[in-house]
C-alpha cells in the first residue's frame, strides 16, 4: 500500500516514492531488456522525464511470446472457476494498490488525478466483471434429428497480443488483458512508449493474483522496434489493437501475413447531437465534459456539437463561458483540465488551430497552447470551441485528439442526422432530446457503433464498445468482448 506525502506534488521531485518497475514483466518477474538500452518517460504536466524504462527489441518480443505459447497449455486447462478466483483477486489487489496506481498513471499521462482514480476503480471493476463470467461462457446445442447429437463449444483462441494507447493505458491494458485471460488465453502486452508503468505494474499484480508464471508478460519500447516484431510474431493467434487509423492499416497487413485475427479500435470524430428540447443545463454539462475530460484524448470525446438552430446561439454562448472557466494545472493539483500528452501532440493540435485560423473560423473559446500557469511549464491546450464550419471543414473530418470542439448548426432534425453522419468515423455518438421517440430514431439512423442517450459516456464495463466505418471492427468490453478471445468448435455425432 502506497503511504501519501503531505502533498501529493512531492511525487513530482520524487519518483522513486512510487516504486516504479524496473524492465520488462516476462515469465513472472522483472527482466532487463536484451539490449540493456532504456528509454525515459515524460511527465506531460512538467514537460519533463520523471523515470527510465527498458527499450525492448524484436528479441524481447520473441522470449515473451515463446513464454506465453508454453503457459499457454496450461492456461487453458485451468479450470474456469479457478481463472475466476484469480481475476477475482487481481480487482482487489488493484482496489489495494489504487492511489499507488493513480499517481502513477497521472504522472506518465497527464490526466488529472481525479481522472486517473476513476481509471483504476473502472480496471478493477473490469476484472472483477469478467472474473464473473470465466464460468458462465456456455456453448449451444442444434436442433439435429433424433439420431444426431450436435453442440458447440468456446475455446480459448491462443497467445494474444494487446498493443495499448497512451490515453488510457491501465483502462484499455485492462479491457484486453481481462477477457482474455477469461476465456482462457495468454498475452503479450505492448503500452505505449509515453505511458508504459501501470501495464507493468498490472501484470506484477496478477501475478501476485496466482497467474501462472507466462500467462502474461508486458515488453515496453517504441512501436517500430517492439509493436512492430510482436503484431507480425507467428506466434500471435490474436491482436488487439487501439490507436490511429494509419497505424491500424500497418497492423492489420501485418496480421494478413500470417493470418490472425484482430480486433481493431482506431478512433473516432464523435458528434454530439443536440436538439431544441433537451435539458438545457444538464446537456451543456455533458458536452463539456464530452470533450474536455483528458484534454479531449478520448477516442469516443464528442469532438462535434452538430445542434439545432433554435437553441444555437444560447447554447454555444453558455458553452463558451463554461469552458472559458476551466481551470488548466498539473495533473497532481486536481485542475479541471490537465496537460496533452506531449510536446508533439501539443504541437499536432496547435497547427489544427492555426489553419483554422487562417482558414477565418471564428473561436467562441480557447485556440492556442498553453502551459501551467503556476510554472509556466508543460504541455496545455486551452479549452477550445469553434463557431460553426462546414461539413468538409478539417475540423469537422479529422480527429484531432485535444481539448478542440467544432460547432456544426442543423436547420432541423433531418440536418442534424445528415451532419452526424458526414465524416468516416463511426465510434460512437450523443444525443441529447426530451423527445425519446426521435432519441430511438437518431440512435437507429446513426452510424456509430455506441450511441449514448441523454448522458455522453453511459454505460461501463458491460456495455460492449467498438467503431463502425473507419473506427474500426471488432468489440471490447461486455460479453461480447470475451467471445473475441474464444474460437467456436461444432460438434455432431450419430447417435442412432
């Protein structure tokens, strides 16, 4: 159990309070990298490195995946109430382990600690959800005639391998890692290179649990030298995958080599659709918080307010005034807002705002970067908001991944559909209406692979969660999340 400072903010001149990993977790334990080369990871609040980690190569990737095939074989023999009683006890080691955890995760990503807390209870409750379900994964018998018997059953699909993002890197290592550890498979775990301690701190933890030694190993490093060896390893039966539509194309022509199968989150351009008879203040609340929670670097944020004419003015007006509010501040002092991930971040999402500026938009809020305003350093974009653009506008059709909300107006409710549906992405989407006849409509007629109603990010670890379009394919999260680890055998026999 980690012991508090007097100020949480001690943790920033002093890391070591934190007992961070130390190499990669392969085979049940801490192991240097086979290069013996390090790297350092960033506190985005600062701008500056606060630890080392170990630089992996394609001869880590290889030693990790060869340790997951032969626990494999063991795995997948344990009994179903057994992997239940072990994920059981990772979600209370992670309750156990949660401030410790949080810090963590706050100064590898920046997000508030408010943030990072709820992102470790929702990992813990992750795997506490499919501790539950490990003994309930049932087959189904067919309807053969009377001298047949014919059933299926779910088998786990092998040694999977989870690259994570650096947005939610324990939420997202846990809605992988999870189920496929349910269903009875092993994982190799890549987390990105700006945020690699809390997927090595969780594999510690299930170990601690009573996993098996190579049921889950985690190798750090750059995509090139450890993502890039472990999506294209034979040895993979699985990717998960989550990150930028570019890098999910690469990894799915690695997969096509050696024909795995995958699972593909790849982001999103989220309207938020709102329409004359919603909840005034409430709904303003939630489009806030659609795009300003994490700096707006959320696949699902809702990046696009697409808003029916009749409310525009009020309604964008008190947006801007809620957002001119927010506070900006190191993740560790619990600000409204805390810092991008990083100074190339900072600088993807400022070109967006300079074109646009160039381009004559009109900002209701925000538009620059920005730093801490108690030191003046790290990596901060201002809370912005857009006045409206065009369909075709960059703004609208390109995910930017920041604090950056663009203002789409609809004539009426048939306007407002066709805008939600004007970019490439399909992730998920908003709607905010007293109406629940046109609210079921909007959701039906939306093309999004979850649509939240009057609350933007309903639902949790039971709502299964995926993009349609260039979002990508394949769902997380639910039970249909752990049927993406499982292959389908069919069995029929003659009996008479």
């Amino acid at each position: 159990m980690l012991t508090k400072p007097d100020s949480l903010l001690a943790y920033i001149n002093d890391a070591t309070g934190l007992r961070l990993p130390d190499g990669h977790f392969i085979d049940g334990g801490f192991r240097a990298p086979r290069s013996g080369r390090s790297m350092q990871s960033e506190d985005p609040g600062r701008g500056e490195a606060f630890a080392d980690f170990a630089r992996g190569n394609a001869d880590d990737v290889a030693e990790a995946v060869e340790n997951s095939r032969k626990a494999f074989a063991l795995w997948r023999r344990t009994p179903p109430a057994e992997r239940g009683r072990i994920l059981a006890r990772t979600a209370e080691l992670i309750r156990r382990n949660s401030e410790r955890l949080a810090i963590t995760e706050c100064l590898d990503s920046g997000k508030p600690i408010s943030e990072a807390r709820g992102d470790v209870s929702g990992a813990a409750r992750t795997f506490e959800y499919y501790a539950g379900a490990c003994d309930k994964l049932e087959g189904s018998t067919f309807p053969l005639p009377s001298d047949y018997v014919g059933y299926s059953q779910f088998e786990p699909v092998g040694v999977t391998a989870h690259i994570i993002p650096w947005n939610f890197p324990i939420s997202t290592a846990a809605r992988g890692m999870a189920p496929a550890l349910a269903a009875g498979c092993t994982v190799v775990a890549k987390p990105a290179e700006q945020t690699p301690f809390t997927a090595l701190l969780l594999a510690e933890l299930l170990f601690e649990a009573g996993l098996p030694a190579g049921v889950c190993n985690v190798v750090t490093g750059t995509g090139i030298e450890v993502g890039a060896p472990l999506v294209s390893n034979t040895g993979i039966d699985h990717v998960t995958f989550t990150g930028s539509v570019t890098t999910g194309a690469s990894v799915m022509r690695a997969c096509a080599e050696n024909v795995t199968r995958s699972v593909m989150e790849l982001g999103g351009k989220s309207p938020v659709v709102v329409l004359d008879d919603c909840d005034f203040d409430g709904t303003v609340t939630n489009v806030a918080g659609a795009i300003f929670e994490h700096a707006g670097q959320i696949c699902s944020a809702g990046s696009r307010l697409v808003i029916e004419a009749g409310i525009h003015d009020r309604f964008v007006e008190a947006l801007g005034r809620k957002a001119k509010a927010i506070s900006l501040g190191h993740g560790l002092r619990s600000p409204d807002m805390g810092p991008v991930n990083s100074a190339m971040q900072q600088e993807k999402i400022a070109g967006f705002l300079d074109r646009a500026r160039e381009r004559g938009a009109e900002f209701i809020s925000g538009g620059k970067a920005s730093s801490d305003p108690e030191t003046g350093k790290g990596y901060f974009i201002e809370p912005t908001i857009v006045a409206n653009r065009p369909a075709e506008d960059e703004l609208v059709q390109e995910e930017i991944f920041g604090p950056v909300l663009t203002v789409q107006k609809a004539d009426n409710y048939e306007h407002a559909l066709q805008l939600a549906n004007c970019t490439r992405f399909g992730l998920v989407a908003g709607v905010f209406t007293g109406n629940f006849t046109r609210a079921h409509q909007l959701a039906r007629d939306i093309d999004a692979g979850q649509v939240y109603i009057n609350e933007y990010f309903a639902g949790g670890i039971e709502v299964p969660f995926g993009g349609n379009k260039q979002s990508g394919f394949g769902r997380e999260k639910g039970l249909e999340g752990l049927k993406s680890y499982c292959k389908v055998k069919s069995i029929a026999a003659r009996i008479g």
